[in-house]
C-alpha cells in the first residue's frame, strides 16, 4: 500500500455509515451494520496482499491457479470496540491469527497504559492489521502501533469506521509507515474527545452499555 490515508467511498459502505450515525438506530442493527462495513473495508485493506499461484486441478484440466502467498495474516482488536470490526472481518478471512490490545487512560497523565496484549507469533513475517473504529485523538492508536512494532510487526495497516482530521495526523506523524483505512474522515474532536459529527460511542453502541 502506497496511499497513508485511503476513504472507501463505495456507496454501500456510505449507506451503511449513515444508518450506524443516527441516533435511533438499534443496538442489534448497528452490530449487524458494523458486521457488514467490516467486511466491506477488510475487502479494501486486503487489496494489495501478496499473491502467488498454485497447481491445481479442476473437473477439465490442471491449471496454476493464484493464491494468497505468505504466511496468515494477524487482525489485532483494540478492546473493546475493536471487536465489532473483528468479527466481521474474521467471515471473510477466517484463518487470519487474531490479537488483542487493551489499553486504559491514565487519569494523571492521560496516556494510553497497557492492561492486556496478546498477540500472534512471527508478527514480522506477516500483514498485521490493527482494528479499531474510532480513530480519535490517535493516542491509543499510536500507542498500539509501537507496541506492535515492539512485537516484530514490520507491515502494519490501521483500519478505522471513522477518523478525525486531528488522529490522522498524529498517527501520520508518529508513524507515517503506517497506511490509514477508513469509511470517512469526520470534520474535528469536541472537547471530550469525541469525533463530530460522529456516532457516538462505538464501544456502547454495539454493546449497548451507557
Ligand atoms: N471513541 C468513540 O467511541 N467515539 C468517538 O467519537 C471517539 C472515540
């Protein structure tokens, strides 16, 4: 991937985007809408994954046929909301080894700490794809980023819902290696942090929590 920031603007990922904004849109629609985007974005992120062929046969005749090369991709969630990207990105590619970040905000300080990684061996022999919805002040996403990069993963894409202006650009500047893919890029942060015009919270949204 050559492009840092790349909007998918097809129009069933905008469609499906407007729904999972409004405000009355159910909890079990918006986890069904954010399975379906899910799946439409991991097609876009998986775009240029290395490619190879192999023999095989089909009911007339043998044939070199292309496959994906490499070893299994690894899809790394950010806890919680991570997870609704996961899902359904694991139906469309279901052998990818699948990793866990958690991270909370120290209240002194109001920087990412660590409180849970768990994540797939051999990370510098393979695509590592690092899901999270909201791609918001950026300063857990390039937390995660470094701890990834601590872990040996050298080929890192971040996919995202939704991003603001202001965390794309600290993820740009923090680590411009790594290519941004999102539904939409959002007008700014409010004071809380939060994307406007947003969805809200993505975490209590499809978990419904408050
Ligand atoms: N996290 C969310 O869930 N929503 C935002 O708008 C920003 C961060």
């Amino acid at each position: 991937m050559t492009q840092t920031l790349t909007i998918v603007d097809h129009p069933l990922v905008q469609h499906k985007l407007t729904l999972m904004r409004q405000r009355d849109t159910s909890t079990a629609v918006f986890r069904q809408l954010l399975r379906e985007i899910s799946q439409l974005l991991a097609y876009e992120v998986t775009r240029s994954l290395p490619m190879t062929t192999r023999s095989i046969e089909t009911p007339l005749m043998e044939m070199e046929a292309p496959a994906l090369a490499g070893r299994k991709l690894a899809l790394i969630s950010i806890l919680r909301a991570g997870n609704g990207l996961l899902d359904g990105m694991l139906e469309l590619i279901p052998s990818a080894r699948v990793g866990f970040v958690g991270l909370y905000r120290d209240e002194k300080t109001l920087q990412p700490v660590k409180y849970y990684f768990k994540v797939p061996d051999q990370l510098d022999q393979r695509l590592t794809i690092i899901v999270d919805p909201m791609l918001a002040t950026g300063n857990s996403s390039v937390a995660a980023v470094q701890m990834l990069k601590d872990a040996g993963a050298r080929d890192i894409r971040f996919l995202c819902l939704l991003a603001a202006p202001e965390g794309v650009a600290r993820m740009q500047e923090a680590h411009p290696d790594v290519p941004i893919v999102t539904a939409a890029l959002d007008d700014r942060l409010n004071d809380k942090g939060y994307i406007l015009p947003g969805l809200g919270d993505a975490g209590d949204r499809m978990f419904g929590t408050k």
